[in-house]
C-alpha cells in the first residue's frame, strides 16, 4: 500500500474504521471517565503493580487477551489474532510523582484534569483504553490485516527505571517481538519523535569522618566538596555548543544536622545530548571534577580527609528513524489527511530502546493539552483529544495493512 494521503482517505472511508472514529466522538465522557480513575491510582516508578492490575482488568473487561509480564508490563492481544505478527502500541505505566491520595487528582471548573502524571502519562494510558474500546465495539476490524494491534501499558520509563520495561518487551530476537512500536508519551499532536536522545545517569558521593560544626573543625567536609565540583562542572560542561546537550543536578541528599560535619553526601546527575560522543565527554569531565574538588578539599583540611566516587545508574541508547522509512512515511501521510501540523524531533523516550536495535518505532502524543509535566501543578485538558485518538488509530492501521 503507498503511504500516502490517499490511502489514508480510502481507510478512513471503510464502513469499519468510520465507525471506530465515530466511537471517540461519542464515548468522550467515557474516555474521560478512564482517565481519572487511572491517574488516582499512585505508580511510580517501581511501584506500578497496583495500576498495571487495574489496565488488565480493563482490557478484559473490553474483550482483549491481557496479561502482566515477568517485567510487570500489562500486554494485551487480541484472542483470535495470536499466531500473527504484531504492531505495538505503547504507553507508559509509572509517573515522576504520585498522589498520596486519590483526591490529589481532581477536576478543574474548566474541564481540565490537575495532579501528578495526568499529563505524563495519563494521556497515553487513556488513549490505550480509548483505543481498546473502539476495536472492540467495532467488530471485524482490519480481521484480514497481515499483522496484529497489540497494546502495552508498560513499567519503568521514567528517571531510574531506566526504560527496564521496553528493553523486556524488546530483549529476545524472535517472533513474539513487535515488529514495530507507536509510543504515546504524553498529550498533544505538534510533533514526532523519530531521534532518540540518549542520555547517561550517575550518581556522585563524597565521604568524610564527619564530626562536630565546632570542635572537629578542620575535618574535610563532603558537602563542601561536593559543592565545589558542581560549580567546577557547571562551569566547564560544553552544553552551549552543538551538538545539543544538557546536564542537570536533580537531586542531593546527606548531612544529619546544621551543627553536624557531615559524613557523607551524595547528588543524582543526568546527561543528555543528541550525539553519544559529547555524552562521554561529560561523563569524563565530572569524574575529573569529583577528583579535582576532594583533593582542593583535603588540601585545606586539618583533620579527617574525604574520598570521591562516581558512579553509572542508568543509561539511554540513542537511535534515529530515518526520514523516508515507511513507518515516518504512514505518522506523516496521517497527519496530512488529518490537517496536523507536527514536526520531527529528538527526545529520550521508550522509543529509545527499539531505536537502538534496528526496530522502527516512534514517539507521539496522544491528543488534548497538558503541561507541567514532572511537577505538583501537572495539568491536561481533553480539548482536542479526539484528533490525536484518530491519528493514532488511523497510524496503527495503516501499519498492520502495509506490505
């Protein structure tokens, strides 16, 4: 089949797909419904169970073959298409932050929905359900397909989880494999991620003999140090050249009191750039600044000494999909059937994983508004939400009928 705009149009027009379209302008309140509910269930990351068990319950009460991994990924089939190839759909289960209750997630005068993760990545599990609902209201669909739709709700894209769920999914060359994967991450339709942007996580500690503020003074302080090689770093790292690269110091822990030395204090790091090379050359100059700042530390301490040590807690491959691959050939014919407007971009993903292997895949969102993903005012708005739940089916079936 050509990827092109008239094929899309020729799709759309079957009575079956229309029918599936159809079912995301009716059901809206349902989609809606999912939505909140889901989000009021916590699951960061690592602790995803208790949502991963509420999407099984729901693909089955929806007629798909659901099931929970040894990953913890929810993968559900459909029943009658198990010995067929397959396309996967994918979306996040874990949030950077979770409610502590379900009243965390509530819903605004305007329609919006406010808490932690409803937007990264509520809008990609609602679309799951959204999809699995309009297939199976909509019986016969694409029953002739060569390959099959298979919808994954899986485990561990976010910070330290370190894509663990997608590098199951893809781990074992062999024929349970998707042969492809459309990633939802988040709201919105503007853009198409086909560039993995790989990134490196360490975490960096600097221990000391610790001690009183006052009578142990002169004892190398690990805070001081630490703080030295931040600055050291920040200073020196090469991000404002090209490639694009960025660094960030999200988190520091330690120290027991403000009239306590402390005895140890560590700091989580993430580097990202779009070329792997610059990524090393980052990874060098903080082990050397780590070096660099104890030993400006020992140098002026009268007592105890302290020791640095940096060490590799994650890592993202990169990977790109070419422009003119078949499968960026059918997101871009879509989007001009549809009249979006979406550009290509470079982002770190659970795309990643496939990416780096050689499997097409590609990261979009899935429809509506949101934004302050990552942080306490987190919002989505469904305003639009239909179009991006058109593309993504309309996206997946042109994949499962291509040759």
């Amino acid at each position: 089949m050509p990827l092109v705009a008239g094929s899309v149009a020729d799709l759309a027009r079957t009575p079956e797909i229309r029918a599936a379209l159809d079912w995301f302008r009716r059901e809206r309140a349902w989609i809606n419904e999912q939505h909140l509910k889901l989000c009021r269930i916590p699951a960061p990351t690592f602790l995803e169970q208790e949502r991963a068990e509420w999407m099984t319950e729901r693909f089955r009460e929806l007629g798909w073959d659901a099931r929970v991994d040894r990953a913890g990924n929810v993968v559900a089939g459909l029943p009658e298409r198990r010995e067929r190839s397959t396309v996967a759909v994918t979306a996040h289960l874990d949030t950077v932050l979770a409610p502590r209750s379900p009243e965390d997630v509530t819903v605004s005068g305007d329609g919006r929905i406010l808490g932690p993760g409803v937007s990264d990545n509520g809008a990609g599990l609602a679309a799951l359900l959204a999809l699995a609902a309009a297939w199976n209201h909509t019986p016969g669909l694409l029953a002739e397909a060569p390959l099959a739709p298979l919808l994954i709700a899986n485990v561990g894209e976010e910070g330290e989880g370190n894509l663990c769920g997608m590098r199951y999914l893809c781990r074992n060359a062999n024929a349970s494999r998707p042969s492809a994967f459309l990633v939802l991450d988040g709201p919105n339709t503007d853009h198409i991620t086909n560039r993995a942007l790989a990134s490196r996580r360490f975490e960096v500690m600097v221990t000391g003999p610790g001690g009183h503020s006052w009578s142990d003074y002169g004892a190398g302080n690990p805070v001081h140090a630490l703080s030295r090689a931040i600055a050291d770093f920040t200073d020196a790292a090469p991000c404002e050249q090209a490639p694009r690269s960025s660094f960030n110091f999200g988190l520091i822990q330690g120290g027991t009191s403000i009239t306590c030395i402390p005895s140890e204090v560590r700091a989580k790091v993430d580097l990202r750039s779009e070329k792997s090379e610059r990524i090393d050359e980052m990874a060098s100059l903080l082990a050397a600044c780590m070096a660099k700042a104890a030993e400006a530390e020992n140098s002026r301490a009268t007592g105890g000494r302290v020791a640095a040590r940096v060490k590799e807690i994650g890592s993202r491959p990169g990977g790109e999909l070419a422009e003119g691959s078949p499968m960026l050939n059918c997101l871009l014919a879509v989007d001009a059937f549809l009249g979006v407007r979406s550009r290509l971009d470079c982002s770190s993903t659970d795309a990643n994983v496939p990416l780096s292997l050689g499997i097409p895949a590609i990261s979009i969102g899935a429809g509506g508004l949101g934004g302050g993903a990552h942080s306490a005012a987190e919002w989505f708005h469904p305003e639009n939400r239909e179009l991006g739940l058109r593309r993504i089916l309309l996206a997946l079936c042109l994949l499962l009928t291509a040759e």
